[in-house]
C-alpha cells in the first residue's frame, strides 16, 4: 500500500512540476513578447521623430531658399536705375525757390526769411529782388505797365483773406463748412499760401487791374507768360493744371523758382508739383 501510494505521489510531484515549468515557460513567452513591444514601439517613435525632423529641415531650407531668393532678387532690384526720377527725396531737402506750400505741407507761423521793402511798398524774399528787378525793367523797354498788387503775406494777412471769403460764401446761403470749402478753392488756406514764401507775386497790367481770367488777355500779362521764365520766375497756376495744383487758374500769379527749373518748367510746360516729382521730391 504504502509503494503504490508512494507511487501515486511521485506522479503528482512530477505532474505539478510540469505544470509549474509549462507556467515559467509561457511567463517567459510574455516576457519576451512584451519586451519585443516595447522595442517594436521604441523604433516606431524615434523614425517617426526622424522624418518630421527631415520634413522640418526641408521647410526650413525651402524657407531659407526663398528669403535668400527673395533677397537677392530685392538687392538686384534696387540697383536697376529708375526710368525718369531718382530715389525719393525727403521734403524738407528741397532747395529754398522750390519750397512748395500746400494742405499737405502748411507752415502754422510765419518763417524767417529776409525780406525786402521794394519802392511800392511791397516786401519780397531778398534773394530775388535782383531778377524781379530786371524782369520789370525790360517789361517796360517794350512799353508795358506791370504792377505789383499782392506780395509776402504775413500768418495774419491770410487769415484776414481767408475769413473774408468764407464769409462772402456764407453770405450767398453755405454753411460753414460749405463755405471754407469753397473759400479754399481761390484763397488758400493760412499757412498754405505761397505768398507766405515770399516768392510768390500778384503783378497786373495797369489799364486792367481785375484780378479775373481777363487778365491774361493784357499786354503785360501776355508778355510775362512768354517771357518770366528768363527771370527765374512761373506762371505758377495754369488754366489746365488745376487737378494737379489744386488752385484755380490765376493768369497774374507768378512764383520765383529759379532760372534753370523756371526754363525747364516753361519748355515742357509743366507745373513746379510735376517738376519737383520729375527730381525725385516727395512732396
């Protein structure tokens, strides 16, 4: 009895051994399966890292090549000359006689500028005298008349002026604004007045001293159109230049700018806005 129960519990130890090392076996299958996980995840996340990393680096250069591209396309650019006018040039670099006032560069005082009292009173930038001077004198060698009737113009004066029109207007029936706008369009504004310069001269024919379109139909005026420029001055405000000037026709409003651009703005017929763009100017 005691053989075949002895018997009976080898075969249990030896089948519980094997179950015990059929066990360990597929632990160690897990084991190595999920290390083969990890590793099989571990090589998916680094390529993966690589090929952005790769994706990146090629934006990165493609964007470097294009900014490069676009550089040197900029620098290629900036040395081919410009067709007619130089580089812009700033405002305030504009010579003294080319000096334009406007809504878009007012003066709000009066500048220091030296001026000159002529005989009849009238005052006017010094530097200019001497050409002006000469201008009337061979006007009348040809038998002519010219007068002066307006001149600089102090801050003051041009308001006085200014007021005065926009009341005329308000007295036909505008409103305030209405008449200011209107105003504007055949007395500038203060502080935008050329008269302001002391270049600017308002010169009438002595038999016709209207300030009006029919002076352009005097002598003194008809020689003055052909013959100012020799002077260094222009018939500042054409009839068929308004939208550029933004002043009306006025045939009897004349501006120094110097002899040279006075003969070039004569010749191509052209105002001092068109000149000065011509130079290059940013006005």
């Amino acid at each position: 009895m005691r053989s075949s129960n002895g018997y009976r519990n080898y075969k249990r130890r030896r089948r519980g051994f094997g179950y015990t090392r059929r066990n360990n076996l597929l632990f160690a299958e897990l084991i190595i399966m999920l290390v083969i996980v990890i590793i099989f995840v571990i090589v998916s996340i680094v390529k993966l890292s690589n090929i952005k990393k790769k994706d990146s680096d090629k934006t990165t250069k493609a964007a470097e090549t294009k900014v490069a591209a676009t550089s040197t396309q900029a620098v290629e650019t900036s040395t081919l000359p410009e067709p007619t006018t130089q580089a812009l040039k700033a405002f305030d670099e504009i010579p003294w006689n080319l000096v334009i006032l406007n809504t878009k560069h007012p003066i709000t005082e009066d500048l220091n500028i030296e001026l000159e009292t002529l005989k009849n009173g009238y005052r006017i930038d010094k530097r200019v005298v001497d050409e002006l001077q000469a201008m009337f004198d061979d006007a009348r060698k040809e038998g002519l008349s010219p007068v002066i009737c307006s001149s600089y113009r102090e801050m003051s004066y041009q308001q006085r002026l200014f007021d005065k029109a926009v009341n005329s207007f308000k007295a036909k029936g505008h409103n305030q604004q209405e008449a200011e706008s209107l105003a504007a369009t055949d007395t500038a504004i203060p502080g935008t007045s050329e008269h302001q310069l002391g270049l600017a001269l308002d010169i009438v024919d002595i038999n016709n001293q209207m300030l009006n379109d029919d002076q352009e139909n005097t002598p003194v005026q008809q020689w003055l159109m052909a013959n100012s420029y020799k002077y260094g001055f222009i018939l500042r405000y054409p009839k068929d230049k308004v939208d550029i000037t933004g002043i009306m026709y006025e045939p009897w409003h004349y501006r120094y700018v110097g002899k040279e651009a006075a003969k070039e703005i004569y010749e191509k017929k052209i105002t001092l806005e068109e000149y000065l763009t011509e130079l290059g100017y940013e006005y």
